[in-house]
C-alpha cells in the first residue's frame, strides 16, 4: 500500500473510532436520562397511588353528618381535610423515593369529594453538556366503584333464604319457579334444558377462581351474581339460539354479551334484594335520610315503596344529581330533581320533570328497571349517569370520569346515611389512570 493510501486509512480509522466513542457517550447519557426519569416516574406512580389509598380510607368520612344531637361528630372529615391526607401521603411517598421537587392536585372540580389525585415531579437532574434541567413526569391515581373491572356483583350479599333444586342444583324459590316455565316452553318446542350451574357462594366462588383464574370468565370472589341465587348457566349449546329469543318472555335476560348460557331472574331485583338498603329480607328501607330536605321525604318513601328501591340511595342519587333543586337544569338539557332527559322523561310518562314527586317516582321506575337489567347497585348508577349501552358493552361501570366519581359518591353518601352499601366506600379499588 502507498504511503498516501495509508495515511487515508489512518484518518479514516481514526475518525471511525471518534463516532463508536461519540455515539457510546451520547449512548450512555440517554440511557442514564432514561434511567433517571424510570425512577421519578416511579416515585410519581407509588405517591399517587398512597395518596389514593389515604382518600379511600377517609372517603366514607365526607359523608358522616357533621353533627349528632347537636354535638360535632368526630366521624366526620371535611373536604379541606380529606385532599390535606390526601396530599400529605403523596409527598411523603415521593420524599422517600427520592423526589424533592413535587406538586399535587386533584383533577376533578367535584365540589365534595373528588375520586382523581395527580402528582407531578420535576426535579432537576444533571445532564453531560447541558447542566442541570427537570425532567418531569406524572402520574394520576383514581378511587374507582365497585364495578369498574368487570364485577358486576360486588358489594352485594350473598343470599342467605331458602333454595329450590332443579336438577340438583340450588337457587331461590322464585328463580325455580321461572325457570320451570322456561323449560315447559323448550320442552314443547323440542329443546331439552341442562341447568349447568345456579347458586354458588362465595366460598365456592373463590374455588372456582384459584382453578380459573380470567376475571371475564369467572368473577372474583366475592363479585359473582351467581352468589345472588338468581343466576342460570344452561345449555346444551344447541339451545342457546332459543334461549336468547325466548328466555326474556319468563324474565330471565341474558347477563354478558359473551355468555350466551348465562340467564338471571330480572324480577324482585330491588336494591334490598341486592345488599343495598336493608339489614334484612326483601323489602326497601323506607327511612329517608336526615340530609333530604323535609318537603322532599314523604315522596322518597313512597318512591321507594313502589318500585322497592332504597329511600337511601334514590335521596344521594337526587343529591348528587341537583342537590334536591326541583328546577335543576343542566349543559346537556337534563332537568328537573332528578336530571331527566326530555326523551327519557317522556319514556317514563313523565310529563313534567320540574314535578319534584312526580320526578322522584319516575326515578324510582327507572333506577328499578335498571336494577333487574344489571342487577348490581353501582352499574345500575352507572347506567343512569351514562346510559345503558355503555355500561351493557362491558358489565361494568365505564372508564368515565364523570360516572366512576358519580358512582363512588353516592355510595359514599350511602355509607354517611347508614346504608348497608356503605361497606362499599372502603372497597374503592385504586388504580393508575395516567
């Protein structure tokens, strides 16, 4: 090789070095940066979520009354108070995981209890030629209901009654009854009917899971309906396409759009019958709540007489709706107590929304029909904030905002009236929502 040839190769080699040492570096810094942020977005995640898991456990306090018998009532949390534990825990969690430089804030703008916490960290870092500079993450933590995972069942009670056998398999009496006539019409259409599985407890449930463990498929102990003892998985297979197209004339509706063997009873599907609203038995708890204005009671109860829903849970629902303004108006055209659509309104034969009794016993119907669709309190208040077809979609309440704070804060007003479901507001599931 001539001398000029190597002294070209030399260059070149050399300049090939300089780009493997230059790309290393900047290879290195990248992945430091990458590295650094991991770690503040993980201080993020662990501080959002400690400050969700602080809220929850306060949650059911916003809705203790303030006072009994005249005298303050130490249950009782103010909203000020709720957000400061709420922030307190957050920054303590971040602090301990290395962020400094660290703010935190609540999305929504509900005015008593918000469900989202955000917790945004920017500390500054080095940076190999540019200094120190933030790098900033986030992360946003949520007080979802019971329900936001398909669970439809959760917080309800399992039935504890007398059971009927069909074909060996237990269920309530009236459950029987319905699914006697139900297989009288298959039989004379040529179908044979297999009841595959009907009552189980929870117990049971729990087995089932740890076998099968997809929460589509099998629920998660303590969610299934099939605790309810109104639940019906049929087959053979080859009934399935007579089942859907006959099965709702005897009241039993299929649950899941994914199961075409899984009816239940849509009949006696008030809120007691599903844990909410009463100690025992069947009936509504016809006790309106202190927080329900005088002139608004005696409709509640008869309301909730009627259509055997909670005087409980219809009061929270109309308070969290208009804060019992009987000539509520909202963005969207809702009116009325309790925030009717005109369409819907007109569905439920309900002339005049701005009618506060009339209004509540149309809410009343509606929330009891919504309750045998979906037999389940929280996707039943999902359905009437969002509407059926999206709740329908999944079995559960929708990634709404707006629906899971509606839905986390009626049950939360639920638990300050001494409602059985106020269980539930310390079942708030927690998760990341960023």
């Amino acid at each position: 090789m001539r001398r000029g040839e190597r002294g070209q190769a030399t260059v070149l080699l050399v300049a090939c070095l300089l780009v493997v040492l230059i790309g290393a570096i900047v290879a290195g810094a990248i992945a430091r940066g990458l590295e650094t942020r991991a770690d503040e977005q993980r201080a993020a995640d662990l501080a959002a979520l400690s400050g969700a898991r602080a809220m929850r456990s306060a949650y059911p306090r916003l809705f203790a009354p303030p006072l009994v018998d005249d005298r303050p009532d130490p249950r009782h949390l103010d909203r000020a108070a709720y957000l400061a534990l709420g922030v307190a825990a957050a920054r303590a969690t971040a602090g301990a995981n290395g962020a400094h430089e660290v703010s935190v804030g609540f999305p929504d703008a509900d005015p008593v209890a918000p469900t989202r916490i955000r917790v945004d960290v920017s500390d500054p870092v080095e940076v190999r030629g540019a200094g120190r500079a933030p790098v900033r993450v986030s992360a946003t933590a949520q007080l979802a209901p019971p329900g936001t995972a398909v669970a439809p069942g959760a917080g309800q009670g399992e039935y504890r009654g007398p059971f009927a056998y069909r074909q060996g398999k237990p269920m309530r009496p009236d459950t029987a009854q319905a699914f006697d006539r139900l297989a009288a019409a298959a039989r004379a259409d040529g179908v044979a009917l297999i009841v595959v599985s009907a009552f189980r407890s929870d117990a049971e449930q729990a087995r089932l899971f740890a076998a099968h463990p997809d929460p589509k498929w099998v629920a998660r102990p303590g969610t299934s309906l099939h605790r309810l003892g109104t639940e019906l998985d049929l087959g053979p297979a080859s009934s399935y396409a007579w089942l859907a197209a006959n099965a709702p004339r005897f009241h039993l509706v299929r649950r899941y759009a994914w199961e075409p063997w899984h009816f239940g009873l849509a009949l006696n599907a008030g809120s007691a019958s599903l844990g909410y609203g009463a100690a025992r038995g069947e009936r509504p708890a016809v006790g309106v709540p202190d927080f329900v204005p005088a002139r608004f009671a005696g409709a509640f109860a008869r309301a909730a007489q009627r259509w055997n829903v909670s005087a409980a849970l219809l009061a929270a629902q109309a308070d969290k709706e208009s804060g019992f303004n009987p000539f509520a108006r909202s963005p969207a055209g809702a009116q009325g107590i309790a925030q009717f659509m005109p369409g819907t309104a007109r569905g439920y034969g309900l002339a005049n929304p701005f009618d506060a009794a009339a209004a509540i016993d149309a809410q009343a119907h509606m929330m009891r029909d919504l309750l045998r669709r979906f037999a389940s309190v929280p996707l039943a208040l999902a359905a009437y904030n969002a509407g059926s077809a999206r709740v329908a979609a999944c079995m559960c309440v929708p990634p709404i905002a707006e629906t899971q704070a509606y839905v986390a804060a009626i049950l939360g007003m639920l638990g300050g009236a001494g409602d059985s479901a106020g269980v539930l507001a310390g079942g708030l599931e927690i998760r990341l929502v960023r």
